[in-house]
C-alpha cells in the first residue's frame, strides 16, 4: 500500500472522491443487473427442492410397485399351496386328514384376499404419488422455464458489462491502494450505511449533496481550503466542494 502520510488532505480527498465515482459506476452496472442474481439464485433453490422432491416421490412409487410384486408373487404362492393341498385331499385315509387339509385350504385363500386387499389399496395409493409425480415434474419444468429466460436476461447483461465492470473493478482497485486503511474503513462504513452507496458528496446549493440538509458559509469555506476532512453533521458523509467534485471522473 502506498505512504499514505505523504499525500496531501486534498490529494487523499482527490483519491476518495475518484474512488467513490468509480464505485458509483459499478453500482450502475449492479442496479442494470437488478434483483436478477438473487431471483436466480433463489429459482435455482427452490428447484433442488422440487427435484429432492420429485426423487422422492419415485423412490415411494417404486416401493410401493415391489410390494406389490411381493403381494402378487404371494398369492402365486398361495395359489401354489392351494393346489398342492387339494391334490393330497384326493388320497387322504380320514376325516381327520382331510379337516386339516382344508384349514391349510381356507389359511391359503384368507392370505389370497388379503394380499388382493394389500393391492387394491396400493394401487389407490400408487394413483395418488402418480399424480404428485406429474404434479412435481410440471412444477420443475415451470421453474425451470423461468429459470432459463431470467439466466439469458443475466447472461445478456453480463456480457454487455462484462468488459466496463473489469475496468471499474481494476480502477476501484487501484484507487484503494492510494487510500490509508483507516479513511478506507469509514469510506466503506459510510457508503454501506446508505442504500444509494454515496459516502463522499459534493456541497451543491448550499447543501449536502447526500442528505440535502443545509452547510452553514463559514464550513463551506473550510470544505474549498481542502485542509481537512469534513463530514456533514447530518449524515456522516464526506463533503467536497462543486469544483473539486467536477475537477473527477471516473473515465
């Protein structure tokens, strides 16, 4: 960092002044940009929320599809066993036999409509994660849309500032390297206490030239002699005179 010590208070108000002129520009590009970045970062959230969701809904339609493959392959099962025991009741030596083979029978068919009942109501639910999966991927595919057409709005500004915000982002660098760390602090203090980034200002019209509050003659007169740092009482802002605010530019 540059011997800040060895510059004059007009050639650090000079540097300040430059300096809040070139980050007035890169506002500039900021506020062409507008709430994009953020609107983008938020459609990209909320569909990995979607999509979480829609991964979610799958993973349950399939469980649900493999229960009823096991209910199905159950009742093939039972089917199975229901045969068997009806080709022994055709040799069975007494009744006593033949009472339990029908128990197994009837065991057999109490588990075939239960596994059938298993079914129907996993098909009624399996119709309703069926809907919620349409109903999600339609969600995605909106945002998505959405997502697409404010990233090509970005992508468009971007590349129309990309060169100009390079430049400013250098200057500003630049400049900050001729500024002591203490007035650098207070300059970005200021500058983050207001919504319009303005921490130094010209006195125009017998006023600041942030808060628009009145600067008596005899501290204006101190602001042109350029032998100290003057803030408005008001707002805390930095004051220059009009000639030296004209006198820079952030080219």
């Amino acid at each position: 960092m540059a011997a800040v010590k060895d510059f004059s208070v007009e050639e650090k108000l000079v540097s300040l002044l430059r300096l809040q002129k070139i980050d007035s520009k890169l506002d500039e590009i900021q506020i062409l940009k507008g709430e994009l970045p953020m609107e983008v970062s938020d459609l990209e959230d909320e569909i990995l929320g979607l999509t979480a969701r829609q991964t979610r809904v799958e993973e349950e339609i399939n469980g649900i599809t493999e229960f009823m493959e096991s209910k199905k392959a159950a009742i093939k099962e039972s089917e199975s066993m229901i045969a068997k025991y009806e080709k022994q009741s055709e040799n069975v030596k007494n009744n006593r036999e033949f009472e339990a083979i029908n128990k197994e029978i009837e065991m057999q068919q109490l588990e075939i409509k239960l596994a059938e009942k298993h079914i129907r109501d996993a098909n009624e639910e399996l119709a309703e994660k069926v809907k919620a999966l349409e109903a999600a991927k339609k969600q995605v595919a909106v945002k998505e849309g959405v997502l697409n057409h404010k990233k090509g709005e970005l992508q468009k500004i971007i590349a129309d500032t990309e060169k100009e915000e390079n430049y400013f982002n250098k200057q500003s660098a630049d400049a900050r390297s001729h500024i002591d760390e203490r007035l650098l602090y207070s300059y970005d203090r200021i500058r983050k206490s207001y919504r319009n980034g303005l921490a130094v200002v010209p006195v125009e019209r017998d006023a600041c030239g942030g808060c628009f509050n009145s600067i008596p003659p005899q501290r204006q007169s101190e602001i042109r002699l350029h032998k100290k740092i003057i803030v408005c009482e008001n707002c805390g802002r930095i004051l220059v005179d009009a000639t030296l605010n004209d006198s820079v530019e952030a080219k």
